[in-house]
C-alpha cells in the first residue's frame, strides 16, 4: 500500500482548468491530462474497491503535480485513511509520457505500474486539475472503524509481527537475578493497535500501552552480563503490570513479544511493572526511563572482581618438630549483586558482596624423621569487609555457609555474603580460618597427637571495573 505523509507539505496554489497556461514535459506541451486525469480517479476508485478497507471524503482525488507549469512524472491521491494506519496518506502514481510531436507530449496511465510511495515528497509542486477542484486543507479523515478491544486485557501481538529492539526512540533494559536483562522498546500509547488483518480500537475513553520486551528467553543475556561470567539459569519468576492512575492492571507472566492493553484514559502516565520475587521495577511508556530499587544494577559497577591467583593468598605454620600447617587460596572469586536466593533483595542504596572460597591445606605433625599425616578441613570462622578508597566503611559478614564433601580431601570450600554500599568499587576482604585434622592412620598414632588445630588469618584486595559502555 502506497502511503504519502499526512504532514507532506501540499501548496494549495491551483493553477486555472480554464484559460491557465499550458503545463509541460521536458518542454513539450502535454496533451489529455484531463482525461489521465479522470481515468486515473477511475483507477484509484478500483484500487481501493480491491484493497485494504478505507475511508476518503467526497473531496479526496487526484491530481498532477506541476512546478513552474512543468509536470512532474507522479500524480498523487488522497487523501485516504486506511485501516491498519495510525496516519491519513497520500499516494502516488507514475504517469506515462509519449513525445508525439516536436512540441507536444501525451500522459497517460501504464497499466503496469500501482499506486506507491513518493520518495521525494510533493513540497516544492502545485496540485493541478484541469477541472479546477482545488486539493482539501487541514482535513482530517478517521480510520475505519475496528473491532474493540476488551478492557484491561493483555494482548499479544502475533509472533511474525514481533519488532525486537529496532524502536526508533531506542531501548531500556531491565536487569533481573541470574544475568537476565530485560530488553525494551517500541513503547508506545495510541488509540489503536495492529495491522490491517487484526486491528483493535480502544473504545471510548480508553488508550492502548503497548512495549515490546525481549530476553526472557535469554536471547539478549549475553555472556558476561554486567561483567560477569554466567552460567545458563533460569529466570527467577517474574510477572508484568501495567500501571496508570494508581492502578495496576495484570500482564501475567514475562515472555518475549509485544504486548497491548486496552486502559482508561487517565492524565497519569502508564508504565510497565516488572516483578521478581516482591521487588517492581517500571519503566515508563513516556520516556522509557527505568526506576529501580536494585541500586546494584545500575551503579555503574560491573559485578565481576578481580580475582587473585590461586595460592597468593596464603596462611603458614611451621615448626622443627611438631606441627607443620600450611592453608592456601585454590578458589577466591568476588562477586556483587542485588539480589541473593536466601537473602532476596538487598536493601536500597546497598549490594551484596558475595565471596566464594576454595582452600588447599595441608598438617603434618613432625617428629625427627617421622611425620604423622592429618585429615585437614578448613573453616572460615569470622570475615570483615572494608574499603581501599573512597568513604570508610567496615562490615561483617551476614552469613557464612560452609562446604564439605567427606569422600575426598582439600575440597574445602565456605560463601560468605556481605552487605556493602551500592557504587564502591574496591574492597579488602579479611577471614579468620581453623584448620584442624584428625590423624589419618598412621603408625604413629599412639606417639603423636590424635588431632591438631591451628588458626590463620587471610586477606586479599578486589576490584569492581566501572562499566564506562
């Protein structure tokens, strides 16, 4: 379907049907346009009949385009308001010109051309009929009427008629547990929605929103969303709103597609609620502006440490005769997130800092030439936090869950989780660690001590890189 701007700028200067000056064609006088003219109304009326389901008013027709008396080689139509369009058009058509003389030139319709689009618009021309009737000014033609939405239900567009994030306003991401990030766009309030085949009108007093969303399946959380390395996981449930005039209307849950519902008319503004495990996140259908509580996600900070090399940090004891006790770092990775399982959500303004620990360990109780072997485990006993620059602040740990398989040795392991300010960047981590052991039978049991137990402290310093993309 042809489509000319409503907003084409149309002079409305009309050149004479009786009397006026000859138009031209590359010089040439053109002869019959009134009769192209009337054949080409003729076609429009057709074309219309066989097409999409339209309106046009009794003053919508055709015309030729002249400048300067020269005709352009397209004559437009309209204007015609067809179903399926936000806007009223205009259309174009190619004419056909046949030089018949040294001075003269026929116009005529091609059979084989339709009704298109004018790239270069109609602004620097005339609308010319050689019966005089002058083009329409400031006429507003209605869609044709479509079915009515129902109220406040969510409505999802067809798959194939999907748009990703191709929205000329841009996108806004939602970040979600687990890596995921809500991609959005195409948000939009009208008073109608879909295609011709599947058009839907808001009622009276009513509006549609409508946003276009993706990465619920993961397709836009790419590895290493927010800096970090993340597994495949599943989105934590979450479900979608829209809310205006301090009502919130049920999406259900989040999948990928473009959604619509049809809401009361209300000076609020709408926006999108997006729902994980009791905290909303929204984003506004205005401005597509994102507000969030998970201070985490959006303080600029990737939440992937820098990690030590494994064994840089390391506790040692050793001795002549007696125990020898040596605890090492296999595993030290530094993470920072809104959100934790046990926990939930951490609280505005604030972060989870969370560090996953592996040791290697070794006790030996030396005597002379003779050593005992002990069974070593590893704990972590206490953890601070602190930070390297910035505001001073210190903090406990909140939690410290311990790990253990029993079938093997030096698979100690502990997750320690602290709360921390949102935006800090840089962190000194502290643990106080019991190594302790039972005799792992050896023949001198009954001479060596039956358990040890010693304690170190270790320490290292990570780094959270700002995100400057």
């Amino acid at each position: 379907m042809a489509a000319l701007p409503t907003s084409l700028a149309l002079a409305v200067a009309i050149l004479s049907g009786c009397g006026s000056p000859a138009t031209t064609y590359e010089g040439s006088e053109v002869e019959d346009l009134d009769k192209t003219i009337e054949s080409l109304d003729a076609m429009w009326i057709q074309n219309r009949a066989d097409g999409i389901k339209s309106n046009v008013d009794e003053s919508s027709r055709c015309y030729a385009q002249v400048a300067d008396l020269a005709m352009s080689e397209n004559a437009i139509c309209g204007p015609i308001h067809y179903l399926g369009d936000d806007d009223q058009v205009w259309e174009a058509m190619t004419l056909s010109f046949t030089q018949t003389g040294d001075k003269q030139t026929a116009v005529s319709l091609d059979p084989d051309e339709s009704f298109h689009q004018e790239a270069s618009g109609a602004g620097n021309t005339t609308l010319y009929r050689p019966d005089g009737k002058e083009p329409p000014v400031d006429l507003v033609i209605p869609e044709p009427d479509a079915e009515t939405a129902p109220p406040e239900q969510a409505i999802w567009a067809d798959p194939e008629d999907y748009t990703d994030t191709t929205a000329e306003d841009g996108t806004s991401a939602v970040n979600l547990p687990n890596g995921v990030s809500l991609q959005l766009s195409n948000w939009k309030i009208s008073e109608r929605i879909g295609s011709s085949s599947d058009r839907l009108m808001a009622g009276d007093n009513r509006r549609f929103a409508s946003i276009s969303i993706s990465g619920v399946n993961g397709d836009s959380a790419s590895d290493g969303q927010y800096g970090m390395e993340q597994e495949d996981q599943e989105m934590v449930p979450t479900t979608l709103a829209f809310a205006s005039g301090g009502e919130s209307y049920s999406i259900g849950a989040a999948k990928d597609g473009t959604v619509s519902m049809s809401l009361p008319e209300d000076e609020a503004e709408v926006a999108l609620e997006i729902t994980t495990d009791g905290l909303t996140q929204t984003v506004s259908l205005g401005t597509g502006a994102v507000t969030s509580s998970a201070s985490a996600y959006y303080d600029g900070l990737e939440l992937q440490g820098s990690d030590p090399e494994s064994g840089t940090v390391v506790g040692e004891l050793e001795s002549e005769e007696g125990m020898n006790a040596s605890v090492g770092a296999s595993q030290l990775t530094t993470t920072r997130d809104a959100y934790e399982p046990e926990l939930g959500w951490a609280p505005e303004g604030k972060a989870w800092l969370i560090v996953n620990t592996g040791w290697k360990h070794e006790l030996v109780w030396q005597q002379g030439i003779f050593s005992s072997l002990y069974t070593p485990k590893t704990e972590v006993t206490s953890a601070t936090v602190e930070s390297i620059s910035g505001e001073s602040f210190s903090a406990e740990a909140i939690r410290i869950d311990e790990f253990r398989e029993s079938s093997t040795w030096n698979n100690d392991s502990a997750q320690l989780i602290f709360e921390v300010p949102a935006g800090v960047g840089d962190f000194r981590v502290s643990m106080d660690l019991r190594l302790s052991g039972d005799i792992n039978g050896s023949s001198f049991a009954d001479e060596h001590p039956a358990s040890l137990e010693t304690n170190f402290n270790v320490a290292y310093e990570t780094v959270f890189v700002r995100d400057n993309g």
